[in-house]
C-alpha cells in the first residue's frame, strides 16, 4: 500500500503534466476572428466543452480558453477544425436550467390556476352560497404561486441536464445577404 504522500505527489505530478501537454494544443485564429470570440470569453473560458461544426466536420473540444493566438484546448474528438473565414458554428456545453425553469413555469402554474379555480368554485359553492370574484382571485393566487414553484422546481430538475448551445455562428451566406427594401 502507497502511503498517502506518495499518492499526492503523483496526483500533483499528473495535474502539471497534463497543464504543460495542453499549452500546446491550440486552434490558430486570426487577429479578426480572436475579435469576433473576445465577447464570448467568459462562456467560453467556463464551458466545459465546446463543440465546433465547420467545413471539416464536427469537432469536440474539451476544456476550452480562448488565448490571444487561438482557442486553446485540452483534448478534442473529431477532424481538424478548419476556422478560416468559413461558415462555421460553435455551440458551447452547459445546464439546461432555463429551460427547465421554464417548462416548470409553464406546467406548475397553468395546473396552479385549474386547481386554484376548482377549489375556489367549490368554497363559494359549499361556504358562501355562491360568489362572484373568488374564483378568478383563487385562479390567480395558486397559479402565481405554481409558477414560482415550477420555476425553482424546473431549475433545479434542469440544471441536472446538459444540453448544447450555440453561442456563436460564422456564416458568409448571411453576411453577404441583403434584405430586400419594402
């Protein structure tokens, strides 16, 4: 059995070796495209991959950064990735938190609202002898309250996914179009 200083050196030594090794993986851009990714440094620089779609092919780029030279990278899967002025696409890798937050909005307030409304017509009928308001005032109430609960809920349920987003699309056909005038 390996004591445990030796065990923790070895991790360390791994680590360094594979920052020195990914120092020299890099994607060369030129000075304009470096420019075009500059506002997309945060979410490129946190992503955990990146998936670039281009003349060569789709090409997966794990632990990205974007570097004054290029786009630097751990490791990739895939062809060459060709960005030289040509259409290409680059989605970045993440939480589907947004979506799901959404959805949950949707579901959980729509179902607030009928259950909200059901039991509001069922309290005026049983309580009151009918009434006129409570029952879009009970709609309301317990469908607001849904839809924060599906928002959290959703977010929660969500961000557990992963899912592709494109932050990023090159393409000279839509460039060079232009719109028709009215």
């Amino acid at each position: 059995m390996c004591p445990p200083i030796v065990v923790a050196l070895a991790i360390s030594l791994a680590a360094v070796a594979r920052a020195v090794l990914a120092q020299d993986r890099l994607i060369p851009l030129d000075s304009a495209a470096v420019a075009a990714l500059a506002p997309l440094r945060p979410r490129i620089d946190r992503a955990d991959e990146l998936r670039l779609r281009g003349p060569a092919g789709v090409t997966v780029i794990l632990a990205p950064r974007l570097v004054p030279s290029g786009l630097g990278y751990g490791s990739r899967v895939g062809p060459d990735p060709v960005l030289d002025g040509r259409d290409f696409v680059l989605q970045a890798r993440g939480p589907a938190t947004e979506t799901g937050a959404m959805i949950g909005v949707i579901l959980l307030g729509f179902g607030g609202a009928l259950i909200g409304s059901a039991f509001s017509e069922m309290a005026c009928f049983e309580v009151l002898s009918g009434c006129d308001a409570p029952r879009l005032e009970g709609a309301l109430i317990v469908g607001v309250v849904g839809a924060a609960a599906g928002g959290l809920v959703g977010a929660v349920i969500g961000s557990r996914f992963r899912t592709w987003r494109t932050i990023y699309r090159h393409a000279l056909f839509v460039q060079d179009y232009r719109y028709p005038e009215r």
